[in-house]
C-alpha cells in the first residue's frame, strides 16, 4: 500500500463468505451456465423457462439476507412491470446516451421511493405552495408527501467517482425534494479496479490524491453511495474498510445499485455493519473478468461517455460535459460538489 493508494484484493472480500454463501453461488452459476446453452443458438422458450428459474432461486437466496432489498422482490407485483421496463432499456445495446440517462433517472427515482417514502410508518408532511392564479384571489394548493426529514437530514452523498456521479446527484436532488429542501454534503472518492486482474484476483484501488472528502463530516453520518453497478462489492469495501481505518464510524450505509450481482450484495452486507443494499434488479453471475451477466456494459462509459486514457477528464470537465440542462435541474447538487472539489 503506498502512502496515496489503498488496495484491497478480492481473496479478502471473499473471506466474509460463509459456507451457505459460497453453495448458494456456486448453485447460481451453474443454472446459468446452463441458460447460456440456449443463448447460441438463441432458444428464446428454453432461455425464459431457466431465467424463471434463475429469479426464483435468487429470490429465495434474497430471503435470508435482510440488508439486501430487491425491488422486484419487495414491492408490489404492480410495480414489477416497471422495474422490468427499466431494466430492459438500459440492457439493450440500442438504447443511446441520452436514453440510458433518462433511464438512469427514472431508476434512481423508483429506488429513492423503495427506501424513504413507501414506508407503511412514515407520517405524511405538506408541500404548501403558491400558484400563478391570482384572479379573484392569489391561489395557494396544499400537497401531502411523506415526511423523510428524520430519514435523510444526517446523510452524506458519497460518490465513488465517475460513473458514480450522476446517479448521486439524481439522489441528492430527489432527498432535496422530498426533505425539508436538505441538500447532501459530498464527498468524492476515485475508486477504480484494476482491468489487468480477472474476478479471482481482482484488486480495487483508492486514489487519495485525486479523492475529495472531510473525515470529520463522515463520522456517525448515515453515508449513502449510488453506484449504478454493483459486481464484485470490492469498490464500496474499499472506501468503507478505508474511512474505518481512520476512525470514521458511519451510523448507517445505504448503497443504491440499478443492478447488481447476487454476490456482490452479500459480499457489501457481510463485510459492512448496518448496511443495506438496495437494488433494482439483481443478476446471477459474472464472468471472469468480473462482469456482470447478462449485465448492462460499462454504465460509466454509458452514462458519460469514454475517456482516453491520454486525456481523461477530471472533475470538473465531467460535470461541464452533463450540459446545460443537466447543470441547471441539479444546480444545488453541483454547488456542493464545487465545494468539495475547489474548497
């Protein structure tokens, strides 16, 4: 470990497996490489009989991990068809950029509902606002939305840099939104894996240099990370084992994931305290380069576009690069992040 880089292998993240843990997944990948018999040639009947099965295995797999919240597993079956609609266009190869960012959106928006605002406890505050009709009389109208104030005003957004970072600010604003107008302090953490490794040895490595965070403002905070893909879980346990080893101690951690490995969340609520994952669908396996499958691509690369290795953008430039509509919608979230990043 150098001064400025924290590594952790993958040999440690799976030291927090337990014997069911490993069977559980070893039965995963099995069925689907099963399922991937049917994928060339294509046998679209014999493909959904074994992804049926897959989801119902996983399912029950889900239910004995409570940190791990699944949207199609928790939420009413009205809802599923969503979540499903979702899923599917952010999959396809044919969605392009600015798709995959209104479907980014839209996910980040039903995962902010699953865990602040569809409680069955949650009292209800008011939205009271005034209205351009002034004739007989100024208008007002009077809303009813839950009360999450209690849920969001000690939080922190952290962001693990870069395909990381719209999907923050998307949950910064809906908690501005919903809350009493509380905008989410930031801090920015460059997490990156090392592509030369494959999923059995896979190293995650955290850039303090190029990293932006107060330890103080982390300590006893409920710290939120809204990656759009959770593999491996190495990323979010890297950051997390790091701010531990210098004396931060979250009060809670909530990572938001549009997709995730089976493997991963457990891996996350293992190796982390009184933290849960929510995710809107869960797959079943990655490959060896640590994929997930059958996945979505690279959502950084999606969501932002690529960078060259001989210029990559810092920052700033990758905010600048969202544009004008994106910069005025979430105008306080980029505040905050100006002033973490500048001081």
């Amino acid at each position: 470990m150098a001064d400025d880089k924290i590594i952790l292998k993958a040999e440690d993240l799976d030291g927090y497996l337990t014997a069911e843990d490993l069977s559980d997944l070893k039965k995963l990948d099995d069925m689907y490489k099963d399922t991937m018999k049917y994928m060339d040639p294509l046998n679209k009947d014999k493909v959904i009989e074994c992804f049926d099965n897959l989801g119902h295995e996983m399912q029950d797999i889900c239910a004995k991990h409570p940190g791990i919240q699944v949207y199609s597993f928790v939420t009413e079956e009205g809802a599923h068809a969503e979540a499903s609609h979702v899923i599917s266009k952010l999959r396809d190869i044919k969605t392009d950029h600015q798709e995959f960012m209104y479907y980014s959106q839209r996910a980040y928006e039903m995962l902010f509902r699953m865990a602040y605002t569809d409680k069955p406890t949650n009292k209800k505050g008011h939205i009271f606002v005034q209205t351009p009709v002034n004739f007989p009389v100024q208008n007002y109208a009077v809303h009813k939305i839950p009360d999450v104030d209690s849920q969001v005003n000690n939080s922190v957004m952290c962001v693990m840099l870069r395909g990381a970072l719209l999907p923050s600010m998307i949950m910064s604003k809906e908690i501005q939104e919903y809350s009493n107008d509380y905008i989410t302090p930031f801090a920015l953490f460059k997490i990156s894996r090392n592509d030369s490794k494959k999923e059995n040895d896979m190293e995650y490595v955290l850039d303090l240099k190029k990293s932006f965070f107060n330890l103080e403002q982390l300590d006893g905070k409920d710290l939120i990370f809204a990656d759009p893909m959770n593999a491996t879980g190495g990323s979010l346990v890297t950051v997390v084992k790091y701010l531990q080893s210098q004396g931060v101690r979250p009060k809670s951690i909530k990572f938001f994931n549009t997709i995730s490995t089976l493997k991963g969340s457990i891996r996350v609520t293992r190796a982390l305290e009184n933290c849960t994952c929510y995710t809107l669908w869960v797959d079943p396996v990655m490959n060896e380069k640590a994929y997930i499958m059958p996945g979505l691509g690279d959502a950084g690369d999606r969501l932002n576009g690529c960078d060259t290795k001989e210029a990559p953008r810092n920052i700033m430039q990758l905010i600048a690069d969202y544009g004008h509509n994106i910069s005025a919608l979430y105008r306080s979230q980029l505040f905050e992040i100006e002033k973490t990043v500048l001081g």
